[in-house]
C-alpha cells in the first residue's frame, strides 16, 4: 500500500492511463494515431536501451540494428513466405534474442569506450547486411504489404485503434517488467553493476552473466518494437536499421531520463511529436533539436523523469527534516517540564522536612519549663 503513495508510481500511472484514453480524442485521426503507435514502438524498443544502459551502465549502439532484424523478420516471413504475423513475431523475437546473446557474448568482453564502439561495429554491420544482401532482404527495395495481425473473427487489427492497443498492451508488459527488475534482487544487481563492476565482482557478484542477460534482454525489446513497428507502418526499408535509429533511441531516454520506469515512455513519445512537428525542415530538425537537448542534458541529466523525481526527493528530505526537529523540540519540552516538576517536587520535599523538623523541636518541652 505504501508503494502506492509513490510520487513517482503515481506519475507513470497517471502518463499510462492518458496515453491508453488517446483513441477517444484522436481515434477518427488515423495519421496522429498512427503517429502515435509508432512513437509506443520506439517506446519499447527504448525500454529495452533502458535495461542495458540504465541499469548496467553499458552503451549499446546496435539498438537500432536489433530493431531492423525484429522488423525485417516480421515483414520478410509474412510476405514472402505467407506466415501468420502472430507466428513470425514468436520468430522475429526470439531470433533476435540469440542474435544478441551471441554478439553479447563478444562485445562483453570490453568496457566502456570499447564497448560502444564494438556495438557500434555490430549495428553497422548488421544495416550493411540488410541494405545489401538484396537477393534476401530486397536491399533499398524495402518490404511492402506487412500483414497486420490476425484477430481470429474477433478484432480487426486493421483499423488503427485496435493496432493502438495491441502495441499498448506489449508496451505496459514492457513498463511492468522494468518495474519488477527495479524493485527485485536483479535490478539491485545491475545497479551494483552500474555503479562499480569491481566492487560488484568483490562482493560475489556474476558480472559477466548478468551483463549477458541484460544484453539479452535489451535485444528482446528491440526486436518485439521492430516487429510491431513493421505491421503498423505496412512497409519496412534499411532506414529502419540505421545507426540514426539507435541515436534516436538514446534521444529519447535522455530526454526522458534512464534508468526510471516513465522515463522512456514519456521521451519517447515527446520527441516523436516534436519530430512530426519538424517534419517539414526534416533536413533541420536537429539544428532546432540539438540545442533543447544539450539544454536538457545540462541543466536536467538526469531527463524529464529524473528532474521531477528530485524535486520530490528535496521535498520529502525537507518534511522529514521538519517533523524531525518538531520531534526534537517537543523532547526538549517534554525533559524541560520534567525537570521543571523534579525540581518542584524536590523543593516541596525540602520545605515538608524543615517543617517537621522544627514541629517536632517545638513540641519538645525545655529543660526550664520542665524545672
């Protein structure tokens, strides 16, 4: 009950159930709803930067190129051999789960500069495969007619409110499963991780597993926003493996702020409008766009999420500091009357004795009266 009362918790409920009501104010707008459900798959995506890098403290800049396979998996195996879309999803993913594993594997094996750098190689190298290997992937020709999935007689997925909620129903997995590792032994783990690998290591910790996992996990997001990405815009292209992609991606949990549960979410889809805001400069959209986020990055590094989290942090700190010396001095009272009392009590003591004292002189008969 208490972890309810949560600012913070209130916060990501509160940006969770705005965003799930959308479709009643823009749900006759298909392009801003279309807008919107390609903003919740970057989301995902994000979230799955958000476990490597704001927990474990690693760069990785082939988010982007897992994004790309997740979204050509979808479209290649619904397209050009017939799957259903549920089946090449299942696929799609856990392809690129063991893709990730097995490129973690290797990129692991460094540290900070040299890691970024090597998932960068990874990131290239998977964007030279796709916009290259034309025979498979059908290079700058792109994928068309994505199916969209199938609803068995029930939901017709074609229509953008029901894409919108499907893509929101993964997304809330997401938000959940970031905020059960947070809270869990798993999460405390990264962030000893984060924090110092060293320290870490001294205290027992399985570094190079649970980096592993991580990496793992963030390949997961990033192919599951691929996947749905590739159904909800219907045609895919190498651009959506870039590495301008994976540096959107990092736009976006900067902005929102790392390492928190609304962080993602909320930047992902700021800069998403902010994008189709600019969309007619899209040449100078980061000319405009540089300077906000080196803004932000200064004066707030810790993103949106994290600027407000620390106001609320300085104002619990403050109440507590108030009802602490409110404590104090009502102890100070409370020991001043005590002793105040003592002393009363003490002196009443004194005054009874003398008193007795000199009763029982006066009633004691002198040697003349008795003569």
């Amino acid at each position: 009950m208490n972890s309810m009362k949560n600012p913070r918790i209130i916060g990501t409920i509160a940006v969770i159930i705005l965003l799930g009501l959308t479709p009643l104010a823009f749900g006759q707008e298909n392009y801003t709803m279309r807008v919107i459900t390609v903003g919740m798959c970057a989301a995902i995506a994000v979230y799955g930067l958000n476990i490597i890098l704001g927990f474990t403290g690693q760069l990785n800049l082939a988010q982007g190129g897992f994004f790309g396979i997740g979204a050509y998996g979808v479209g290649l195996l619904t397209t050009d051999y017939d799957w259903s879309f549920w089946a090449a999803f299942c696929v799609s993913v856990i392809g690129t789960a063991v893709i990730g594993y097995l490129c973690g594997l290797i990129a692991l094996r460094t540290r900070d500069e040299y890691f970024a750098i090597f998932t960068m190689a990874i990131g290239f190298i998977i964007f030279l495969v796709i916009s290259r290997w034309e025979s498979v992937t059908h290079a700058h020709s792109g994928v068309n007619n994505v199916k969209f999935p199938e609803g068995g007689g029930l939901i017709d997925f074609e229509s953008p409110t029901a894409m919108f909620y499907l893509v929101f129903a993964v997304l809330l997995v997401c938000v959940y499963t970031t905020y059960a590792i947070r809270r869990s032994s798993v999460g405390r783990t990264l962030l000893t991780i984060r924090t110092s690998e060293d320290l870490a290591d001294a205290i027992g910790v399985r570094v190079g597993f649970s980096k592993q996992l991580a990496f793992a996990a963030s390949a997961v997001f990033g192919g599951m926003g691929g996947g749905l990405y590739a159904s909800v815009v219907g045609f895919i292209g190498p651009d959506s493996a870039t590495i301008d992609k994976t540096f959107e991606f990092l736009m976006f949990i900067l902005v929102g702020g790392m390492g928190t549960v609304a962080g993602p979410l909320l930047g992902s889809m700021i800069v998403t409008f902010l994008f189709e805001l600019f969309q007619d400069f899209q040449a100078y959209r980061f000319i405009v766009l540089g300077p906000i986020i080196v803004a932000l990055v200064i004066f707030a590094p810790r993103g949106i999420v994290g600027y407000l989290g620390g106001i609320v942090d300085r104002r619990n700190r403050r109440r507590r500091a108030e009802s602490a010396r409110g404590a104090d001095d009502d102890h100070e009272s409370t020991d001043a009357s005590t002793s105040g009392g003592t002393g009363d009590h003490r002196a009443r003591n004194v005054a009874d004795g003398v008193d007795s004292s000199v009763g029982r002189t006066g009633s004691t008969p002198s040697s003349e009266e008795t003569k």
